[in-house]
C-alpha cells in the first residue's frame, strides 16, 4: 500500500509528510536540484487492534503498515514529465499538499494564494496525463484494427473512445463506473484520474478554526474518491517537535481538535475501499489491509502464501465479539466462531484463524 504525497514547489508535502510519520524523520526541505523521494512505512494506528491485543500482552502488537512517499514539488504544467509521472504511476492514492498558507517569504510560483485554483489545475493536470495515455493507444489501436479485424481490439478500443470523451468533458476516470467486464481492457493502464485523490490544504494559522470544515477553505471537490483536508503544518510540527506532555495542551489551546496524522489514518481505509482484519499468532497480535470484498482465501495470501493454497476454512469473529468474550478459546467454547469459506468476502474488524494444510 502506498500513499504518495506531490503537488506544486514549497506546499508543504514534507511537512505533511513529517506530521504522518511522527516527525521521526527529519525536518528539512529538499535542496534545490535533488530529487529524492522520502519513504516510510507508517504503522497505520487502530484502536481495535489495541483491544485485541490487549487480551494478549505476552503477543507482540504488530501494526498493518502504509508507505508514506514524498515527492518533490513539481512545477506548474510539469506533471505530464516523464519521471514524475512514472513515480505517480506507483501510487495506490494520491495526497495533493496544496498552499493554503500566507507567507510572503515563500512566492508562490503563480504569484497568488488561491488553493482552489491549484486543486483546479493540478485536477486538469492528472486528467490531462490520463488523455495523452489514452490517445497514444487509441491510434495504435486504430492502426491494428485497419489492418486486421479483431473484436476484442474493437471492444478496447470503443471502451477507451468513451473514456477520452468523458476526460474531455471534465470528469476524472474516477468518477465513471466501468462495468466489471469491461475492466480487463484497463489493466494496462494506471491512470492518475482514477486514483483516490485527497486534496491537503495547508491552511494559514489565521484559518485554525475552520480546519474541521475545510468546504469553507476551497469548495468540496465533486466526484467520488475525492476528499478535501485542512490542516496547518507550521503550528502543528511545531507542537509535535515540543517535549514531553505538553503537546495535548497546546494542540487544544489551538483548537486543533486531532492530530492530522490521526485523521488521515482513521479515514483512510474508507477512501482507499480498504477493511482491516485481525490475527492471533503464535508471537504476534497483527492487523491487516486488504481490498473491501476480498474473499477469505486471498486473504489468507496476505498473511502467507502457504496458508493460501493449503487454505481449509477461516474461523472468524469479530473483533467485538472476541473482546467481550475474553479469548479465542472462550469463543470457541461459547460456540461464537464461525466457519467460512473460501468465498467469504472478508468484513472489516473480523479476527481470522485460517486452519489450512501445509
Ligand atoms: N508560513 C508557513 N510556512 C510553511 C507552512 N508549511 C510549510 N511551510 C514552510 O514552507 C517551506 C516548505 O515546506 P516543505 O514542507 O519543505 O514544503 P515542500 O512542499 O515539501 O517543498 P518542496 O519539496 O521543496 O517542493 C518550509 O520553509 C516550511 O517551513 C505553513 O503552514 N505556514
Ligand atoms: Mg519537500
């Protein structure tokens, strides 16, 4: 799973990027001319992970994890440059970090503050990226078609004719509902527009109150799988990097009612279509991401490969159930287990023993 942060020179993606990793990274932009990425795998915090695993202190608490990217600023116009755009390729979701902030010592390349401008731009922008994709294919495709019939070709082509009007229109590709027969045709691709896009605003401290209604910041974005974010990078990093308890505090003196790191962990299996499961191992108490509606026995390939194809059934239950009930053994003897299938698409906050045969 993989989370890149990008957007326009001087946003504030490392800020943001620090504030997701608990500021264990240093703080530092990027040199002007170099252009490395910054990684790191967050442990994605949950507080059911917390109370199951509390039922076994002796086990090791072990966190799903997320890679964190952060990417250079790229200029206006730029983001269709090739090795940009390969590096946005790779992402499972985008995180747009967007000037929101006034500071006359950091110009804005456009020479204005206006966040819903750049959302605007750098919306057109990935659409943009998708349509050259898209056309370069299409003539391929025409060309093939011209020389030998083949209706599969036909299919592809007619899906991706559709695609290009619906870009040209002003929709991103994330936004349309491809019927799941038709999906095959786009597994070469991996278009921008139809990633999950969260739009980071990097509000001014004048703007502090309204953090927690960011539509008062920038118009809500429309279309599925876009979402809007206000935090304030300045003032929180500077909480963060404070000693001891006094963070808490100061975080409610501002009024900032939760970590932006909080935030985006708790919502962010919801924008990624994600759920999370549980395990109990021998050493280890242990959540996992996997895509809403997997079924059990790819589920069961997450944790190993092994239990996979050896996969007999699932012992599942949720992760409530098990903490009212004080230990897998207890819930087997109150016969609270269930027996699922391979088939069994996998529920958010299920606890899963997979029995298999090695
Ligand atoms: N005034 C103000 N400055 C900020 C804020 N957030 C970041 N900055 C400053 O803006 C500069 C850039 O911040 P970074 O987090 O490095 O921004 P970036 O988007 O990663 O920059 P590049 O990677 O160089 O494109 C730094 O000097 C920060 O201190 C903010 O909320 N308010
Ligand atoms: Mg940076």
């Amino acid at each position: 799973m993989n989370l890149t942060i990008f957007g326009y020179p001087k946003t504030g993606k490392t800020t943001f990027f620090n504030l997701l990793a608990g500021a264990q990274i240093e703080v530092k932009a990027y040199d002007d001319g170099k252009k490395d990425v910054h990684v790191h795998a967050c442990p994605v915090p949950d507080d059911r992970l917390d109370r199951v695993a509390a039922l076994y202190p002796e086990k090791k608490k072990v966190h799903a994890l997320v890679d964190i990217v952060d990417l250079a600023g790229v200029s206006f116009g730029e983001v269709k440059s090739g090795a940009y755009l390969n590096l946005l390729r790779k992402a499972d979701a985008l995180v747009h970090v967007v000037r929101g902030f006034r500071d006359p010592a950091i110009p804005h390349p456009a020479g204005r503050v206006n966040p819903a401008d750049d959302i605007r731009t750098m919306e057109e922008e990935l659409a943009l990226a998708d349509f050259v994709s898209l056309e370069s294919r299409l003539e391929k495709l025409d060309k093939d078609i011209k020389k030998a019939k083949d209706p599969e070709a036909e299919k592809e082509r007619d899906l991706l004719a559709r695609l290009r009007a619906d870009l040209e229109g002003g929709r991103a590709l994330r936004e349309i509902e491809i019927p799941h027969f038709e999906e095959k045709h786009l597994r070469g691709f991996t278009f921008l527009s139809r990633k999950p896009l969260i739009h980071a605003v990097n509000a001014d401290e004048t703007d502090i109150p309204r953090l927690n209604a960011p539509e008062t910041l920038v118009p809500a974005p429309a279309g599925r799988g876009v979402r809007v974010l206000a935090f304030c990078g300045k003032i929180e990093m500077e909480i963060l990097t404070l000693e001891g308890g006094d963070k808490a505090v100061f975080m409610e003196e501002y009024g900032m009612k939760e970590s932006t790191a909080a935030r985006v962990f708790r919502d962010l299996p919801g924008w990624l279509g994600e759920v999370t499961f549980f395990t109990v191992g021998k050493d280890e108490v242990r959540s996992w991401l996997i895509s809403d509606g997997t079924p059990a026995v790819r589920a069961a390939g997450a944790v190993h490969s092994d239990i996979e194809h050896g996969f007999i059934r699932a012992e599942v239950i949720a992760w409530q159930d098990l903490v009212r009930l004080g230990s897998l053994q207890a819930a087997k003897d109150k016969g609270a287990i269930r027996l699922e299938g391979k088939d069994y698409p996998v529920r958010d906050g299920d606890v899963i023993y997979f029995r298999f045969s090695p």
